[in-house]
C-alpha cells in the first residue's frame, strides 16, 4: 500500500457498531494476506489470514473479504469494542517473491467512542 | 507459553555508536524474521534466518546493519555507527518452520532513538 507517512487514515466508531477497515494492494501475485492489530507500544498481532482460493473467512467477530478483481481486501470487526481501538495492518505474502516476505500496508488508525 | 521477546525495549543512543538489539523467538520455530517499522507506517522486511544462516537479507538498509544467529535461536540485529536516521521500532517475529503462508508472531519491539 501507499504510505501515507504520520496521517494515518483514522476511522472513528461508536461502541457497539461494525467496523470496516479496507485494503488495497498491489502485487497481482500475491496469495496470502494477513491482518494485524498493532496497539500503541506493541508488537502487531495476528487476526485473522486469508489464502487466495477464498474471498471469505470468518473468526470470532471479525470477518476478512478478498475481492482479487480488483485487488481489495476488508477486516468486518462486529460489535465494535474499546478494546478495538489500535491501527490495524494488512499484510500480502507471494509464493513467486520471496515466499516468507510480508508487505505491508501503511495501516489505519480505530478508535472506539465510548 | 511465552511468546517472541526482546530486549531492550527502549534505547537511546548518540550518533555514530553501536547498538546490539536482542530477539527471543518462541521456542523450536526455526524462522526468524527482522522488520522495521518508522511512525504511522507499517513494518519493513530487513532479514530472514531459517535456522543459523540468513537466508535473505536484501531488506538490510546498508552495511552498518548486521545480523546474527549463532545457535538457531536468539537472534542479534547489530547497527554499528548509528544515524538519526536509524530512529524507529525494530520488530522480531517468529514462526514455527518458515513455509509458505505460515503466521509470523511479533515481538513487542525495540524502540531506538539515534540522538
């Protein structure tokens, strides 16, 4: 993804509602993708994959839809908690480039009104 | 169990000094991983070690960085003659074998501050 420098794009919820965070990418090859939650201070966690024979993958409370037409990826975060708020990230992984490399996207900012 | 650490988790240093940066990944994943990460962007690739060799290291900046893993365990990402450039969270990751499509574990990060 592009990076956007210090402004990362913010999406400001209320508690209780969904959130969708979104995702574009470049690489045509790319087969693998990943979200994280990186919380301030902290290492990114791992929320959720999604392989590139699927364009839908549920966990618990969140949802990853992969539209490789034209090339876009979503994070659904149901029932939108405080403890949501962090900058979450999508990574893509290509067997063809280095298969072990992650890419990232330059993130966006949640944050959860009480 | 214990996830990936690293130590320190903050360091302050002057230009031109050396600093040593510290990754425990979780124990028996033979893949390790280096990223870096400036604010408000996401992380960056810099190394790979499947076990004690690196096998990629094309996301290292310059020759100022170096990487080690003698034991295939605890890694050491080395920066000799640090600039202000140098200022951001470094990030150790893990995973269990480094095949295809295998999640990578984060550490929390060392934050360093090049004065």
């Amino acid at each position: 993804g592009e990076s956007v420098g210090l402004h990362l794009p913010t999406l400001s919820v209320q508690e209780g509602d969904n959130s969708i965070i979104n995702c574009a990418y470049s690489n045509s090859a790319s087969d693998y993708f990943i979200w994280y939650k990186q919380e301030s201070g902290k290492g990114p966690q791992f929320i959720i994959d999604i392989r590139s024979n699927m364009d839908k993958r549920q966990g618990q409370r969140v949802t990853v839809l992969l539209n490789k037409t034209v090339k876009h990826l979503s994070l659904q975060i149901a029932a939108t908690q405080p403890g949501d708020s962090a900058v979450y990230f999508c990574a893509e992984n290509s067997l063809m480039d280095s298969s072990y490399k992650l890419i990232f996207g330059s993130g966006t900012r949640l944050l959860v009104r009480p | 169990g214990a996830g990936v650490s690293q130590t320190p988790s903050n360091k302050v240093t002057e230009k031109g000094k050396y600093v040593e940066l510290r990754c425990d990944p979780i124990s028996g994943h033979t893949a390790l991983y280096w990223y870096r990460q400036s604010l408000g962007q996401g992380p960056e690739f810099l190394i790979y070690f499947q076990g004690t060799g690196a096998a990629d290291d094309s996301g290292l900046p310059n020759d100022r960085f170096f990487a080690v893993r003698p034991e295939g365990s605890v890694s050491t990402l080395k920066i000799q003659r640090t600039e202000r450039g140098d200022s951001a969270m470094y990030l150790c990751a893990s995973s269990p074998s480094g095949v295809y499509q295998e999640t990578q574990y984060f550490g929390p990060g060392t934050r360093l501050l090049v004065l």
